[in-house]
C-alpha cells in the first residue's frame, strides 16, 4: 500500500523537526553547564509538544489505495472510504470527496500547493476514477470514520514528559 503525501509539505517538517533537534541539542550542551535538570527540562518539554504538532500536521496526512477502498488519514480523522460510494471529486488544487451519504471529505495530504499540489492532485484523482469505475461494492467494507487524538501515537511524547518532569523533580528534591 502506497502512501501518497505533498512532497513540499514532507520535505518543510522534516527540515524544521531538524532545525528543533539542533536549536534542543544547544540548549541542552549550554545547560550541562549549570547542571540542573531544571534548565535542562523547561525548554524540553515544548520541544516535544512541537515536533509532535509538526509530525501529526505535516508527516500524519496521507492517502493510500486498498483493494476495495481508499484510506484517507487527516490530522484528527481516519476514513477508509469504498470506491463506489464516491459520487464527484472537488477542488482546484486541494482534493475534497463528495461521498454518498456522508457530504464532503477534505483530504488534507492534498491540500492547496501554489506549484507542485495540482499535478499530484489530478493523479490521485485520475487513479480514483479509474478504481471508482472498476469497483465492485463487497459485504463488510463499507465507509468507516475514525476519529482519533493520535492514540497510541500521542503515547510516547507524553511518556516522555512524563519521565523527564518526573526526573526534573527528582532532582530538585534531592538537593
């Protein structure tokens, strides 16, 4: 299963997720100066909230072709949608689903791009119409929505905040 993503949108969080881990590894040498877990845990913890926003808006959002259904991932939602519900497909450069009996569904891997969005847009649109054409609707595999914080994914940031305050503390208290 292929996951289809706006490249120019991939290459920015991954550049800025490198540019926190590198700004993160300064403040923390310049900590290791004064050596208290406090300087070292306050500028962390947004850190992670940080580069987990920029992985759940940027790197999360994609769309990938099943066997009989098409799986759109958001930010916050999950919708595995079957080929032959999709009645009409929208948008100049950003792709919206006009579903049958659920409305309108953004697709957010394909948002509005001023250069690259349109050209991957029609791909995925043409390869749509073609599957729409061929499918064949089977028992089971209707349309499916999913709304979702990120679990399990929001788990390890958390965890980590967890840890490293509980670590801070630790270390205050001790001396």
């Amino acid at each position: 299963m292929v996951r289809i993503r706006r490249t120019p949108k991939v290459v920015l969080a991954i550049a800025g997720q490198a540019a926190m881990v590198a700004l993160q590894v300064l403040v923390q040498e310049d900590a290791t100066v004064t050596g208290s877990w406090m300087t070292r845990l306050i500028p962390l913890a947004p850190m992670l909230i940080g580069m987990y926003m920029v992985w759940r808006l940027f790197l999360n959002p994609y769309v990938s072709f099943g066997q009989d259904r098409l799986r759109v991932n958001n930010v916050f939602t999950h919708y595995l949608v079957p080929y032959h519900l999709i009645t009409a497909l929208e948008g100049r450069t950003a792709l919206t689903l006009v579903v049958s009996g659920h409305g309108r569904l953004p697709v957010a891997a394909l948002d509005a791009a001023p250069l690259t969005g349109k050209a991957k847009r029609d791909t995925v649109a043409q390869e749509l119409l073609r599957r729409r054409a061929a499918a064949v609707p089977r028992a089971g595999h209707g349309f499916e929505k999913r709304s979702t914080l990120g679990l399990p994914e929001w788990l390890g940031p958390v965890t980590s905040l967890a840890f490293f305050l509980v670590g801070g503390f630790a270390s205050v208290l001790t001396h």
